[in-house]
C-alpha cells in the first residue's frame, strides 16, 4: 500500500485536487445562522406549543430603536419623532412598527396596543419604537434588515438624538457578523501559528508549505462536507478550521519528526528517488499505526459531542470527527507524496539539536529516581483540582457572549433599565369565548400579572391588549372595559380583528386564544429557568376551571436548552473516556497499560474543570464541549509514547532503556505538538466571543498540562517500583 501511494502520485494528487475543487464549491455557499430556533434541540419538550404559537401569532421576536435624548415637551420634537417613525415603516422586511402614544389619557375605552405605555419614561427622555419583522424574512435578510436599519438611523440623529437598536434579531446579527469575523480572522491567524510552529521545528520551508497544503485542504473539504450536508455556520462551528489546522499540524509533526530522525550518512543518496521513497516509506511505516490511533481517539472526543441534543454542539463534535480522519488520511497521502518529490528534504541526525540522547538520559534516570514522589505531586494534585468541580456551574448569557463594551450589552442594560424587559415569555389562556372573556378569568389575569410583576424582580412588565397600566404605577393593571363588552366585541373571524389585535388575539369561531407577553430583564440562564418554574407554578392554579394556561416563547425553549448542558458535558465525555479506553485496549492489549494510562490522561482534565470552578468558568455552548474534546486530543500523545515504549519492551529492553528510547523518539514530537495545539488554541483569546476565548484557552492549557503529564507522570508510573533497576 505504501509502495503504490508513492508510485502512483499524479493520480493521488488528481483525486484529491477534484474532490477539493468539488468541495470547496459548495463549502463557498455555506451561510451563517445563530438565531434562537438555531440552537434548539429537535425533540425539546413543549417545542410543538411554540410552533403553534409561532403558527398563531407569528414570530416573538422585534427590535428596538430608541433614543436617551428625547425632547418629549417639544412639538417640534415630536414631529420630527412621527416623521422617523414612518420612514421606519418603509423599510423593506419591516411588517409594522408600534411607536409611543405621547399622551396617555384616553378618552373612551379601547383596545389599545400594550407596547404603547411602555415606549417612553416618566422623565421623558427615553423614547422608542418597537419594529416587527416579516414572518417570511430568512436568516440573510433578517441581516440585511438590520444593516439598512443602520443606515437610516444616521441621518436622523441630528434632528431625534443619538440613536440604539437592540432586540432578538440584533443579537442574532452581530452573532453572524462576528463569526463571519471570526472564520475570516481566526482561521488565517492559527494558520499563520501553525507555519511558524512547521518552521522552527523542520527548518525546512517545503514542510511549511506542504504543511499549509494539507491543512487547508483538510478545512475546505470538511466545510464542504458540511456544506453538502445543509447545515449553517454558527459562532461555535466556525471554530473546525483552527481546531482541524491544530490536529492537522500535530499529525504532521509526528511523521516528519520520525522522517528526519531515520539514520542515514551517505549525503549522495539524497538524490536518489529511490532512496527518498525508502526513507518515506519507514518513516510511515513506523508512524502510521500510532498516529490512526491517535486519529481515532481524537475523532472520539469530537464524535461524542455528536450525541448532544444541541445542534450547534452536535454539528461541531460530528463533523470535526470527519475532518479528524481526513486529516489523518491525507497527512499519511498528501505529505509524502508532495515532499519526496524534493531532493532537498533529507534526513537530518536528531543528535545535532537539542533533543539529545545525553538530555534525555539524564531525564529518565531523574524520573527513576523520583517516580514515587512524582506520583503523589499527581494524585494530589487531582485531589485539589477535584474540589474545584464542586464549584462548576451551569450558565449561560447572551449578552456575556459579547465584550462589555459592545453595543449588545451596552444597549441591552440600557433600555431594559428605563423602558421594557426584552426577554419574553408567552402566557396563552384557550378556551371559549364566554370562558376567556369572562370577568373571573380576567380578573384572575390582572392579578396574576400584578402578583408576579411584585414578587419577581426579573419580571418588569405584562402586556395585553385587554389591560393597561395605571398611570401612577406600572406595577398596577387596569381592564381597559367590562368583561361582558370585550366578549361581545370580538369578531368572531379572524379576518375582522383589529389590526392591533391581530398579536394579541386568535379567534375561530367559538374558539378564543389569548395572548400575553411577560416582558423579563435578560439574565442568566439559571435566574430565567428558576422565573419560568415559579411562573408555571402559578399558572397551574391562577385562573378557573376550563381555560388551558401555558407558557411558551422562544427564551423558554432556549432556557430549558441551557439546562441540557451539562447532561450534554456528562455524556459527551463519558462516551470518549469509553471509546478512547477500547481504542487504548484494542491497541495494546494491556490491561496494565490502560489502567496506567488512566492517570496522566484524565489528571489534565481534572485540572481544567476544577480550574473552570475556582475561576467562576462556567458551562455554556462553547465551554460545554472543552472535557470531551481535551481528552480526546491529550491522549494522542498517550497512545504515541505507550506504543515506542511497548515496542522497546518487545525488544527485551529493561523499562529505563525503553523509557529512554521512547523519550528520545517521541518525546521532542510530543513537546513540538502540544505546543502547537496550546499556541493554536490560544490564538482563540483573539476572538470577540468570550465562550470561545474561554473555549480555546481551556484547551491550551490543558494541552500544557498533558505534555507534563505524559512526560513525567507516565513515565514515573512506568518505571514505578523499579529504583532499583537500571
């Protein structure tokens, strides 16, 4: 197999260059989504009453433009306000707008919009606007909505105020831009790491760019597998390209390392091919079982992501995998094909640099010597990160997502301070009309809203068309008209509702469904799933008998997604450590070796996730996936010293002098490829999202963690209770 993969380099060369040609094309129309419905696991419990609700009223989610600089008392002021808010209207993709009614006495009862009273502030500086999209708007045009938005605002600000947007759809924007950012900044910067890592450690420009080659290969065809598999790009998934450059990279190093390390004195024979075939070939020969394994195990942690319930975190897991193994592949293809058809990449004698058979001697005759005390640094050292995971927690914030100065939080903080809460949550009263309309439900909703505005701090407004707020006290509710009228006021087609009705109210004949928005301060995840328990607490026994109450929204559905977290930590790491141990015992066959290996591969991410617990880290859709993916790339190197040493052993060599043979071998490989996973990974402290900088310099760090690991505590257990054996 490996005589015909360098005999038969053109038509290799050909297969690949097609099926990159083919996959690129359609990894180049792949689009970015981050919506809420985006992150939404298909079997969510309670998902079928959002998507009637989404059927019924059309979609929760608006975006707000709002000024701090309003000159309410002003009528030049307030025509000026009037004029924006019609050349908001004309916006294309905008569906209606709902705008500040400036004076809030009425004269007659009426069914008024429930936005109204809360778009501008007692003191008058605050006003805003309310926009509703169009249901029909897709992901790109929701942001090119959002950019037109933009635009109109700028001309506008001399006569209004300074001017904000914030909303759902706001959010999802600067999500997709910024990981738009993030795949064109991110990839091209660990890219860019990863050559000088290639450079200082083969001195040779051409495994630089064969390097490069391979990496950018195995990126356009896994994104174009991706691609092919109609999925979207999301701020998590954005990050395969750097995390596959890292992989890439790491199983590169291991077979130039063995490459350049194979004996050879004859400086002629460099330019036999026939001579660079053979150096290739034992090169592979000796590295190719090791760094499958090492393949596998990685692909592993990645592919246990792929039982999650999240989509983005399951697209990221199972797609990695496959990028993994194509990695594998065409590191073991690409790589020696392009590199032996240069004279001038040659052996070099592994005695002229650093790593030296006198060094390493010297470290293993010290780990000899210190293995006990080495051991119990270890295991105390787990114990004390151990008790950091008694502080890990579960939370996740859309708006810590963000850096503290983007206008996301920024805008968020302030407009949820003086005027409306912006996460929602959907109350849908059913029943017949006499039933909805009756004076003891209603009665039982204005206290129901009044009760939960005061004893919720989160809770900031409820908004139905049927009540309005007192004019003292936002806290109070007021029916707007007697219960007998209401009930007869409501047309019984559809067609006839009031436009002002028609996000309120869902009628079918004798059928009533009613809806009111529970308008919450944006919070954590934790703080908003305890809000929505004790909101369906009360539900279930505020209102009478023959009314179906239930709570839905998208923030609901998201909430109770974030609660999956953790169940999607345990598992996904659960399934690795299982499959990596099989893999571990396939492999070698030793139960000793496996237990033996246990140690210094679960150690670094014990580490992590107790440092995630002292350092207030907690679990969220990037960070979730850190233990899973940490141990499936820690252990390669695991799996690459355990297979030199076994190999020493099988050769009669005593534990030390197969330890010595294994450091000397692997170990400088080892050292050169967890620092190019830590600096790859660390790169991610660039990106403008805190759970992937979070994410990335969990990784680094536990990449560190893992070279000590394999490099002293492995070893120490190895040569354990053999001081005396030299």
């Amino acid at each position: 197999m490996i005589a015909l993969l360098l005999k038969r380099p053109l038509l290799i060369l050909s297969c690949i260059a097609l099926a990159t040609i083919a996959l690129g094309w359609a990894a180049s129309r792949l689009q970015v989504d981050n919506t809420p419905e985006a992150w939404l696991p298909a079997n969510l419990s309670k998902l079928d009453d959002y998507y009637q609700f989404k059927d019924r009223f059309g979609d929760d989610s608006l975006i707000v433009v709002f000024t701090d600089q309003a000159l309410i008392e002003e009528e030049a002021w307030r025509a000026n306000f009037e004029k924006f808010s019609e050349a908001l209207l004309d916006l294309s993709g905008i569906a209606s707008i709902e705008a500040p009614d400036f004076d809030p006495e009425i004269g007659q009862p009426s069914i008024r919009s429930p936005l109204a009273p809360y778009l501008f502030n007692k003191e008058n500086n605050y006003a805003a606007i309310v926009l509703f999209p169009e249901d029909s708007l897709d992901v790109a045009q929701r942001s090119q909505l959002i950019n037109e938005l933009q635009d109109t605002l700028i001309p506008w600000e001399a006569q209004i105020g300074t001017l904000k947007i914030a909303g759902a759809d706001v959010i999802t924007h600067d999500l997709d831009l910024g990981s738009q950012q993030s795949l064109g900044g991110l990839s091209p910067l660990v890219f860019t790491l990863m050559c000088g890592i290639l450079l200082v450690a083969t001195r040779s420009w051409r495994a630089v760019i064969v390097g490069l080659l391979i990496v950018s290969v195995v990126s356009i065809m896994s994104l174009g597998i991706f691609a092919l598999a109609d999925r979207t790009l999301n701020l998590v998934v954005v990050t395969m390209p750097a995390i596959l450059a890292v992989v890439t990279v790491a199983q590169f190093m291991h077979l130039f390392s063995r490459f350049q390390s194979i004996e050879t004195n004859n400086s002629k024979t460099e330019l036999d091919k026939s001579m660079r075939h053979g150096w290739w070939r034992q090169a592979i020969a000796a590295t190719w079982k090791p760094c499958m394994l090492s393949a596998v195990t990685t692909a592993a942690g990645f592919a246990a992501l792929g039982f999650s319930e999240i989509p983005p975190v399951y697209n990221l897991g199972t797609f990695t995998a496959i990028g993994v193994i194509l990695s594998f592949l065409l590191t073991f293809s690409l790589g020696p094909i392009l590199l032996s058809l240069s004279s001038k990449v040659c052996p070099r004698p592994q005695t002229q640099r650093w790593w030296t058979n006198t060094r390493v001697n010297s470290i293993s005759t010290w780990l000899q010597q210190h293995a006990t005390a080495i051991l119990l640094v270890a295991i105390v050292g787990t114990i004390v990160c151990g008790l950091g995971l008694r502080k890990l927690t579960v939370e996740s914030n859309i708006l810590t997502f963000f850096p503290p100065d983007h206008r996301v939080p920024l805008n968020y903080h302030e407009f949820e301070d003086n005027l409306l809460g912006l996460s929602t949550f959907e109350l849908i009263l059913e029943g017949d009309r006499d039933q909805v309309f009756s004076e003891q439900t209603l009665t039982a909703l204005e206290l129901f809203l009044e009760q939960s505005i005061q004893e919720e701090p989160l809770l900031q407004q409820g908004l139905s068309p049927l009540l309005r707020p007192s004019p003292d006290d936002h806290g109070d509710l007021q029916l707007i008209m007697p219960a007998t009228i209401l009930a007869h006021s409501i047309p019984e087609n559809p067609a006839d509702l009031p436009e002002e009705l028609n996000a309120s109210l869902w009628v079918q004949d004798n059928q009533v469904v009613l809806r009111t928005t529970l308008a919450a301060q944006t919070d954590s995840s934790n703080a908003c799933h305890d809000l929505a328990e004790r909101l369906r607490e009360r539900i279930a026994t505020a209102f009478p008998a023959g009314i179906s109450a239930t709570l839905t929204g998208s923030a609901t559905l998201l909430i109770e997604g974030q609660v999956l977290l953790l169940d999607t930590q345990i598992r996904s790491f659960g399934i690795a450590f299982l499959i990596v141990t099989l893999v571990i015992i396939a492999a070698f066959r030793s139960v000793r070796l496996v237990t033996i290996s246990l140690l210094p591969n679960l150690l670094p991410v014990v580490m992590t996730l107790g440092l995630m617990g002292l350092l207030a880290i907690p679990l969220n859709t990037a960070t979730v996936t850190v233990a899973g993916i940490a141990l499936g790339l820690i252990v390669d190197d695991t799996i690459h010293f355990l297979h030199q040493y076994r190999e020493g052993r099988k050769l009669g060599k005593s534990a030390l002098l197969a330890i010595r043979q294994t450091l000397f071998h692997v170990g400088r490989p080892i050292i050169i490829t967890s620092l190019a996973v830590a600096i790859g990974f660390g790169a991610f402290a660039f990106t403008p999202f805190r759970p992937t900088l979070y994410f990335g310099l969990l990784i680094a760090v536990t990449a560190i963690t893992a070279v000590i690991c394999d490099l002293i505590v492995l070893p120490a257990l190895l040569l354990w209770r053999k001081e005396k054996n030299s």
